[in-house]
C-alpha cells in the first residue's frame, strides 16, 4: 500500500443528487488551481431516498446510485493522482438510517432472531416492557397503532416483496412470527391455495440463511403463489381490524407514535433523532462486516484518508479506532469529528492525526473578537432581558429540558441497566438513582469522557471531580444515590463488578453527548442571543478573558499534539457562515453605536407579539446574512424566513418541532417580511453595515491566511473561498456557483502582474476578489512548502503594538512570517521583533516585494500595498 501524507489542505464537498460524481469531475481542475490536495467528500454510500447529506446510510456497501457509481469515483481517481491529489472520506460508524430501504434492519424485523444481523443495530431486545419485550420500538405513527387500526390506515398489502404492512407511503415487513397468525385465520378453501407458501417461507426462515439468500428464496415461493388470492387475503384481513390488530402485535417490531420514543424506548438513536438506529458498533463483527466494502476502496486506492463522524456515539472508541488503524494502517490519514470543550485535548492514546477541527474554529474567533467591546454587549442585553438567566444556567436548565422531556426512555434505560449490572440494589432509592444519573449528565462540563479502565486517567479524575462537587452544590437530598454515582468512578479488586462498572460507564458516556449537543447546540445557542457569533459548533459564549498569548498557546499546542488535525472555520454542521459570524464579531467593535441602532429599530418597529429576545435573534441574524451586495430579494427574504422558523422551533421556547405553534411562527416571518420590505430600514441596515464590513473583510481575511498557515491542515468549505453569509442547514447547502468562481479566479491569476492589481481586488471587495487570493496564493505556497508547514516550529512573535498578531514558522533553514491586523489604527512604527538568528531578507508572498528586517519587520512596509502579511525568507 502506497503511504500517503497529511494533505495540504482540504475542500468539503457536499455530495447528492444535486451535486454528484459528474459534478465534481468538472471542478477537480479548479480545485488543484486554487491550491487544495484532497477532495473531502460527505458520506457517498446509499441513502435514503432522496438524502441531501449522506449521514442515513442504508447500504455501507454500495454507493450512493443518486451521486454515481463505482467506475465514476475511478476516473476520478486518474484525475487526482495525475494533479498528486487525494480523498479523504467522511465514514458513519455510529449508525444507519431507521428505513426500510435499510436491507439489514428490514430482515431484523422481518426474521427477528433468525435474521443475521439480530445484533448489529444497538437494540435492547430484553426491555422490560410488555410491547417491546423481544420487539424492535418502531415510532412512525402518527398516532397509537390501535388508533391506526381502527381508523383504517394500517393495512396488509402484497407488494413486489410479498405480504408488507402499509402505513399511508410508509411499508414494514411482515414478520415471520406473523405468519401463524395467517394459518389460523385463513381455513376457507380460496386460501387453500397459498397456506402451504407460508409453511414453506417458514421453514426457509429458520434455517438462518444469509440475507441475499433468503430474498432470492422467498422471491422464487411467492412467484410460485397465486397473486390475486394474495391480494385478496390481503384485503380481508386489512378489513377485519381484530384480525388485523392480532396480526399486527405478531410482529418482530412494535410500531407506535413518533412521540412515544421520547417517552420510552429500546434502541438508541442518534441524537433523538428516530429515522437514525445505531450499531453495536463495539462488536468485532459488527466492525469487519460494516467496513468491507470502504477497506476495498481504501485497497484500491480510490481513498486516502478517513474522517470519523460522531466518534462519541461509540461505546468504545479508543477500540473502534484501534481496530479501525489495524484495518487500514498507519499509512492512513484519519481524523475525527470531536467536539473539544476549552482547554479539553484528544485523548493522547488515540491512533489518530486529529480532529475535523471545531476547536481551531472557537480559539480563532475569539482572537477575533473585541473581548472589552463583547462584554459591554453581554452587560447591555443583560439590562434589555434582565430575567434571562446566566449563560451557564440556560445550559443546566435545558440540558435537564433535553433529558426529560425528549431521552425520557434512554434515562429510564440508564437506571434499568445499572440495576441489572447489580451496581445498585433493593436499598438503592430508585428515584434518587434516577435524579444522581441526571445531574451527572447535566452537570458534566465536556462532552463525554472515555472510561475504558481502571484506574481512571488524571484527566477524568479531574473532571469527575469538578462534576460531582456541581452536582452536590446542587442537590444534598440524594447523597447516598450520589455517592454511590461517584464510587463507579473508582477501582475495585472485584474484577467482575469493576466490569460491570465499566460497562455502566461507557454506556452513560453514549448518552452525556446526545444530551449535550441537544441542550446547548440545539437549544441553549438559540435562547442566548447576546453575541450570536460565539453560539458556535466548538465555540461558546463562557470563554473568558481570552487574549492574543491564550491565542498563541493554542496553537503551539496543536503543533505539538495534533499538527494533521483540520483547521475549519465553516461546515456543513456550522451555525451560520464564516464571514456572518466575523460581521457580527465587528459588533463587539461598535457596542455603543449597534445599541444606539437597535434602540431606533425598536422604537420604529413594533415586533407585536414576538418576545424581545426573538426580535433581538432577528436583528444579528439580519446583520450576519444580508447580502453583501445589498440586495433583498424575494429569495433572501424566504431563507431568512425559513433559518427564522428553524430557530424558534430549535429554542422550544415559544414553539416547537415537536408541537410548532403556526400562529407565534407567522408573527415571526411576517415581521421579518415588513422589515426586509421597508426602504427605511434597510437604509439604516445597508449603512451600518458599510460602517463594519471594512473590518469584517479584514478580520475574515485575516482568519483565512491563520487558517492556512498556522498548524494544522486547512479547510474550505465548499464555495467559501469567495464571501458566505449562509445560515445553519440547509441554507448552507445550497448550490455553488462554481463556474462564476472559476472565471474569478482566472481573472486574478492573468491580472496578478499588473500595476493596478491590489486596486482591482479593492474595487470588487464586495465579490469576495480579496479572499479568493489570498485564499489561492496561500493555499498553493503551503502546497508548495508543505513540509514547513506541517513539521515547522510554531513561535509567536513580539510586537510593540495590540493591533497585530504574529508567528513564524521554522523547518530547518525555511522560515516563514505571518503578520495580520486585529481591529483600529495600526502606528506607522508599528513594528514585529524577530528573535536571534533570524534571517534578514524577506519575500513578501502577496505582493513580490523584498522586505528588510535588521532584527525587526515594519508592518506599514509590509502592509503599504495590500494588509496582509506572509513573508518567506530570502537567503
């Protein structure tokens, strides 16, 4: 096998119907052109029907028909290998799609024991409830099946794979344990005929054959039936609901209310997301048969590198990536998706280059951000919403939110199983139990920690003990119950208790994140509005006193831990657009005049019944994605409109998804319409944002050339290389103009030389000219010194003004500086002090010009024609 490096950068492709195999053939030119050596690619495997993002897989051996196929992904491979590119392969361990295009999960509920896959999904087949005992929880309805039932809009129909259950468009398989149902039923002479089919498919059934073979089977028994007495068969028991409602509580699976799962439930989902099953992906079989098909595209070459998504769902991962490198190797590049809470680091005994990179997102924005100005913003929406509560407590409450009203099932089914692993007995408060469980998961400031044995980590130790000192503070009622929460954390002799211990643990931890990223992600970011920017995937509000060394220790860290980790600043998981996020960073830069402009908007706009806090959402969110052009259109006032809904609902303050209130929802987008259709306002939103955009530009590009030149790999979302207002998803799926990109990048690279160029870039600014080239120039000098920068020193520069931030970056005699603006006047003596040794002679990257530095670099020489810094020594 071929060894491949860290790429030298990587560009994120959303792949689907609208943008497939075809599509990317046709930009890979542009791409290695504008610098990038890895097409980074969403999970390509089949999908749901339909699927815009590729996380429901329904067949991890095949590829998605939708996007292309096998020999399509080969051309491209040819393309890549003659411009020296790669692929880096976004994987979906952690679960498949709830669906009955999900071949595996339909022979689950068709066979049920006698399927193969019985315990490939993460079911708990033993539940304690009467209709899930040995019964996959199947909660599609819209109602209670006995309600389906009876109103007529469950029925049996014969399909092209025989007897299915039908719900509207929705079709289930008909359990083998069914058919005895049928036999006792069916004694009439018209159904004669087709009884023996079913003792026939029965006993196919128990032989536990291989999924492709029992389909060919029971194609070839029921093409051997009469179809028009299977049809009518159909049809009568479809018409006698008691028959049907006996027929129906046969099956290997329970179907039920959607809403029922939040109350009770015997798989585990992703997230409380019902249409996503999990595996058991912990076992070995489950782990070989799931990455046959991705192992041979690694062994073909057709990818070079993996991307883990929810590495945290696992109940393992330090053993799932573990297996996951034997498999592949250590030639591999493979990173994963992982949320670091600040100053949180990956495991250190993880095989892995790094993480997709939130974290260099969250420490990048705040160098970003006025931390005086972000206070004062903080302190004055305080004063408008003086009955909000503190950030942190906005977290707890809906953290607590998460976990009773939408994991009320899984919750149940933590303490259950600490019961049966006999960690807890006949003294145990069951109800004190329950609530030590949930101040736990609350109270635990990380997303999840990794027990694998004992003794625990220092880490952890650390952690554990932060959390149960919270946890007591508050609530001394349950302190046995605590206690005894508390001592699982501990090692014992006892070599099967400290088993069970463990396996309490690492199924506790698969719950800590869900309930996390639900409460503050999905929640918490769209209830605390002070500054949207910071609610952020990786970033957050609580981050205080951050300065320019906290910056700097950051990124000397990541050189010296995970030098291949990504550098994002934009996904397809992101809250809003990158440079949204910056324009509504420059608030912090203008606190007294944002309140001012608020204030106007205020008094001149009356929201009618919308709460302050959601007018208040209206108006950053304004800010973060108006155009930048400054035209509304009907197009941009629906995408408001739509981010707008999705956010109450994400709230769950004044509606819902669960329970969406139409009439709150349309004060909403109807005052949203009126502002985005009054010239007077958007008068006064064009001017103000003419006031911060100058800055926002600086501060985005600034963010880009950190992004390529500071450890770690960088990565451009697709269609960030020019400006991207977009909201969360979908909006920032939507198709990019790649055509309009490529002449724009044309265009600088034949203009480059000319006398006029940096005035060309200024004059179309608003086109997002400036980030293309600094994006291009960058991307392709890190391509061309790509070990400087990935195997270089990271050393932070002094300087004598607060206004810069600068670094060099040293691999053997290679040196590179990077110089860039904060915010506010830079002085003309403005300068960067080179340490001892440092050579004397510098190439500016941007502009062609030499630069001297007798023991210092002036910024205004470096900064005269375009402000930005990248310097290379000259020897």
């Amino acid at each position: 096998m071929k060894s491949y490096n860290p790429p030298s950068s990587t560009y994120r492709l959303q792949l689907h119907g609208g943008f497939t195999f075809a599509d990317l053939k046709d930009i890979l030119d542009y791409l290695d052109k504008l610098g990038i050596s890895t097409a980074y690619a969403s999970p390509i495997f089949t999908a749901s029907p339909g699927s815009m993002h590729g996380y429901d897989v329904t067949e991890p051996h095949a590829i998605n028909p939708a996007i292309g196929n096998i020999e399509q992904l080969r051309e491209i491979k040819k393309i890549l290998q003659e411009k020296g590119m790669n692929w880096l392969q976004d994987i979906v361990p952690n679960h498949m799609a709830f669906h009955m295009s999900n071949h595996r999960l339909y022979d689950v509920m068709e066979r049920g024991p006698l399927s193969p896959y019985y315990e490939y999904f993460d079911i708990d087949w033993q539940h304690p409830s009467p209709e899930l005992a040995g019964k996959l929880m199947t909660p599609f309805l819209g109602k209670s099946m006995e309600d389906c039932v009876e109103e007529g809009e469950i029925k049996l129909a014969y399909t092209d794979k025989g007897l299915e259950i039908n719900y509207f468009e929705q079709t289930f398989p008909l359990s083998i344990s069914a058919y005895e149902v049928l036999q006792s039923v069916l004694k009439d002479s018209d159904a004669l005929p087709v009884l023996g089919l079913f003792d026939d498919l029965y006993q196919q059934a128990t032989k536990g054959i291989a999924l492709k073979d029992w389909v060919q089977v029971k194609r070839e028994l029921y093409n051997t039936a009469n179809r028009s007495v299977l049809e009518g068969i159909a049809t009568r028991i479809s018409n006698d609901k008691s028959v049907l409602l006996q027929l129906m509580r046969q099956q290997y699976y329970h179907l039920s209310g959607w809403q029922e799962a939040d109350r009770q439930i015997n798989y585990r989902r992703f997230f409380t997301v019902n249409e996503l099953i999990t595996l058991s992906m912990e076992s070995q079989t489950v782990f070989d048969e799931y990455h046959t098909f991705l192992h041979s595209l690694y062994r073909e070459e057709l990818i070079q590198g993996l991307r883990i998504d929810h590495i945290d769902g696992l109940r393992d991962p330090a053993t799932y990536i573990q297996r996951l490198r034997m498999l592949f190797g250590s030639s591999c590049y493979i990173i994963a998706e992982k949320i670091l809470e600040h100053e949180e680091v990956l495991p250190p005994d993880w095989a892995l280059q790094g993480t997709s990179g939130y974290e260099f997102l969250a420490f990048t924005n705040h160098l970003l951000t006025s931390k005086d100005g972000e206070k004062q913003l903080t302190t004055w929406y305080q004063e408008l919403l003086p009955e909000q509560s503190a950030y942190q407590d906005i977290v707890y409450e809906k953290k607590r939110l998460i976990l009773e009203r939408y994991m009320g099932g899984e919750w149940e089914n933590l303490i259950r199983y600490c019961y049966a692993l006999k960690l807890a007995d006949a003294r145990t408060n069951r109800e004190q139990l329950k609530e030590a469980i949930a101040l736990f998961i609350i109270c635990l400031p990380v997303y999840r920690l990794y027990p694998g044995q004992f003794p625990i980590d220092d880490y952890s130790r650390e952690i554990i003990q932060s959390t149960f000192v919270r946890i007591r503070a508050m609530n001394r009622r349950a302190e046995t119950e605590i206690g005894l929460l508390e001592a699982l954390w501990e090692e014992i002799p006892d070599a099967e208790r400290a088993r069970n211990r463990l396996l309490f643990l690492q199924r506790l931890m698969q719950f800590t994140g869900p309930v996390t990223a639900k409460g503050v992600e999905d929640t918490t970011f769209y209830i605390y509005n002070a500054l949207l920017s910071h609610n952020e995937v990786g970033d957050s509000p609580a981050i205080a006193d951050f300065s320019i060394n906290t910056f700097h220790q950051r990124l000397a860290a990541r050189q010296q831990h995970t030098p291949a980790s990504l550098n994002t600043t934009s996904t397809h998981d992101t809250k809003r657009g990158e440079d949204g996020r910056m324009r509504l960073n420059m608030l912090s830069l203008h606190p007294s005049l944002w309140k001012e402009q608020i204030t106007q908007w205020r008094e001149q706009f009356q929201p009618g019944d919308l709460t302050l806090n959601d007018e208040y959402f209206i108006y950053q969110s304004v800010i973060s994605g108006f155009p930048v052009d400054g035209v509304v259109n009907a197009e941009y006032i629906e995408r408001l409109q739509q981010y707008l809904i999705k956010a109450l609902r994400e709230a769950k303050v004044n509606t819902a998804w669960s329970a969406p209130k139409e009439a709150y929802e349309k004060h909403a987008t109807t005052f949203v319409q009126r502002l985005l259709t009054d010239e007077g306002f958007l008068s006064s939103v064009r001017r103000f944002i003419d006031i911060i955009d100058e800055q926002a530009f600086a501060a985005t590009l600034a963010q880009v050339l950190i992004k390529i030149t500071a450890p770690g790999i960088p990565d451009i979302y697709q269609g960030c290389e020019l400006w991207d207002y977009s909201y969360v998803d979908p909006d920032n799926r939507r198709p990019v103009n790649y055509n309009m990109r490529r002449q724009y990048l044309e265009n600088i690279i034949s203009r480059e030389q000319q006398p006029d160029f940096f005035q060309y870039l200024s004059q179309n600014r608003r086109m997002g000219l400036e980030k293309l080239f600094v994006t291009w120039k960058t991307l392709n000098f890190r391509r061309k010194y790509a070990e400087l920068f990935l195997d270089g020193d990271y050393l932070p520069l002094q300087t004598n003004s607060e206004q810069i931030v600068a670094y060099a970056r040293v691999y053997r005699q290679d040196w590179v500086i990077v110089i860039v603006p904060l915010f506010g006047e830079i002085g003309v003596d403005a300068a960067v002090l080179l340490p001892a040794g440092a050579p004397g002679k510098w190439e500016n990257i941007f502009t062609g010009e030499m630069v001297n530095g007798g023991g210092q670099i002036r910024v205004a020489e470096v900064f005269e024609k375009f402000r930005l810094g990248l310097l290379k020594a000259d020897f």
